[in-house]
C-alpha cells in the first residue's frame, strides 16, 4: 500500500519517470491509478545476461525468504537494459533484489523494521513459538548486517523502526516517511454509531492484530461488559483464525463481520475506534483510517509508533486506563464530537500521501540531480 501510494503522489511533485516492475501483471483497477508510469511485471521479460549472485549471503537472503532466483535474473536483466538512476525495492526480501544492481542508488523500502516486527512478537508468544520469533528476529538481523553494503538507503515508516534497523544497516543510512491516508476513500462519517459500540478492524490472521484482540478479550472487555452490559464489540476483517472463532462463539457481545465490501459502513455502527497494539512494528494505518472517518479513538503506545505531530487521541497502558477511556467517550456525546473532529483534522494536517511522496522525493534527490 505505501509503495502505491508514494509512486501515484511522486509523479505529481516530480519530473522523475518512473517505471513499476512487479512480479506479475498488476490488476486493471491498480494500473488505472498509475496513468502515466510504465509497469512491467517480471513474468515478461527473458534473463538472458543475468548473473548469479556472488555473494552467498545473498544466496542465503534468498532462501531464507523464499525469493525467487528467477525473479531476481529478470530484475537484474530489466535493470541492466534501462541503467535506472535510482532503484527502490519494497517487500523485507527487497535487498536481494538490490544486490545484483551496479551504478544505480540502490534503495530499500521495507516499511517496517523485520528484526523489529519478530522481536515485538516474541514479547508477547511463549515456549517454543517464542523462541522460533527470537531465532527469526536473529536471522533477519544478521542478514540485514550482512547485506547493508548493497542498500544506499532504507526507508521506514516510523523512527522507532528506522533506530531499530540502523543495529543492523547504520545510522547513516535509514531514513523516515511516514504513511499517509486518501481521505477520499475514508472520508468522515455523519453516523454516531449504536449505543456502548466500538470497533476493531484489520487482517485477522495477522499476528499483532491477534495479539491485539487477546490482549484487549481477555484484560479490558470483562471489566467493560461489568459497567456496560448491553456493550458490543464489533471486530472486521478477513481470514479470522480458528482461536477468535472460538472467541466470538463463546463470547456473544463479540460481533465477527468477515469480508465487508466497505470497512466505512460497518465503522459507522461503532461509536469509537480501539486500537489495543501489544506486538508489531511500523505504522497502523487503521488508525489513520479511524481519524479520516473522524472516529473518536483509544490507542496503546505501540498504536502511536510513526505518527506525526501532537496526537489527539487517549493512549492507554493500563487496562483500567482502558475502560476510563472508553466509559468517558460512550457516556458523552459531545466528547465523542470533538474527538472525532480533533482527529479528522490531526490526520489532514500530518499524514497525506503527497507529503509522504515529497519527502521520497527529497530522499531520491540525494542521489540524483534533477530539479522538482
């Protein structure tokens, strides 16, 4: 999503020309969006003079994330005919891409920090689930400190992730741009939403957002069911695991909705956005989509991570906190009212996608003299 949406603002705030390479061909809706940048997927082209990597690091890099060696021919064929300036490779395999790149700057844009995301899951997994975070966080950090030498640039979505990598790649070499939001998609909702409702949306076989929903189930939502006992919690996404199945099945105030066609009318059911992150790393846009909507939000610290300017909404660490938090917004209107508002202009004024674009585009100029 960030890659998208940086390349669509960039080519306005730019001269640069742009080209997309992708694995494969990109859906029709996706490629109407980028009129204007020539996107080749990989599928297309013949490695004819590719070579192999030299490295065994990178060899090592491919394995370990399943890249494709075939993919990383082509790329490197693709690069070779159009001797591209600067290369921005996304994905937390993007570096073995990058490596077989010479006389380019060579720039990846992972997001979020890998080492930072298994590290954050470890904290909250126990016995052997724990460990295997811990060897996946070892790994992924010994490859990036391995590799650092082909990235130019890194670029993350929030400075605890870019302090996180710079263990592995330097200091010298991250960078920050944070995510923004289309306000157009998520435009500001009129309904209030029912009585004592709030609401959490996302992937739900995502592991910080599993570990969102156990933490909020099982050390707030009680306490709250015992002051509000006509309280629902309505929880939207797909690919819901087997555990919150069960979870929803036991538990009645829990309301499931899989694979809505728009998240924007099942949030308007809700009266506040909650947002318990316990685990995770980079940004949440979900909760940048809450502000648009002028949802009145409760967030954990980790919720905070990467966002920009005085954030207005309550961050919670304690479960108490927590049910203070939410009892205030359900039992005021007007306190609901201003919070979303304070939260649509939060957003609007910190996190859009052409200062997100501006800033790649600042970045980009490090390395190759061309006038915006």
């Amino acid at each position: 999503m960030h890659l998208f949406n940086v390349i669509k603002e960039l080519r306005n705030v730019s001269d640069f020309d742009i080209h997309l390479i992708t694995r494969g061909p990109l859906d029709s809706n996706v490629a109407d969006h980028l009129e204007g940048i020539e996107c080749v997927p990989l599928s297309s082209i013949s490695a004819q003079q590719a070579t192999s990597p030299r490295d065994k690091s990178v060899r090592g890099a491919a394995r370990y994330w399943g890249t494709r060696l075939d993919d990383v021919y082509r790329f490197q064929e693709l690069c070779n005919r159009h001797q591209p300036d600067a290369v921005v490779a996304t994905k937390p395999d993007g570096y073995v891409y990058l490596s077989m790149l010479e006389k380019c700057a060579k720039i990846w844009y992972p997001a979020d920090d890998p080492v930072l995301h298994q590290w954050s899951l470890s904290r909250m997994a126990t016995g052997f689930n724990r460990y295997s975070k811990l060897v996946h966080a070892i790994k992924q950090g010994y490859l990036q400190f391995r590799l650092r030498n082909f990235i130019d640039q890194a670029w993350f979505v929030s400075a605890l992730d870019a302090k996180f990598a710079s263990k592995t790649l330097g200091k010298s070499c991250t960078r920050i741009i944070t995510n923004g939001v289309d306000c157009n998609t998520f435009p500001v909702l009129e309904n209030d939403g029912a009585l004592h409702s709030c609401v959490f949306w996302g992937r739900l076989d995502f592991a910080p957002n599993i570990d969102a929903l156990n933490w909020f189930c099982s050390n707030v939502w009680p306490d709250i069911r015992r002051h509000f006992p006509n309280a629902v919690f309505n929880v939207i996404g797909m690919c819901p695991t087997a555990s919150l199945r069960d979870l929803v099945a036991r538990e009645p105030s829990i309301v499931l909705t899989e694979n809505p066609n728009s998240i924007s009318e099942h949030v308007a059911l809700s009266q506040v956005a909650l947002f318990p992150f316990v685990s995770g790393a980079g940004i949440k846009n979900k909760v940048l989509e809450a502000a648009s909507m002028g949802k009145p939000i409760v967030g954990s610290p980790i919720s905070r991570n990467g966002l920009n300017g005085q954030v207005p909404f309550p961050i919670c660490k304690s479960p108490k906190e927590w049910v203070t938090a939410i009892a205030s917004l359900w039992e005021s209107r007007q306190l609901r009212a201003d919070h979303g508002s304070q939260n649509a202009r939060w957003v609007r004024e910190n996190h859009s996608w052409v200062l997100s674009a501006k800033l790649a585009a600042g970045f980009l100029r490090e390395f190759i003299s061309k006038e915006i």
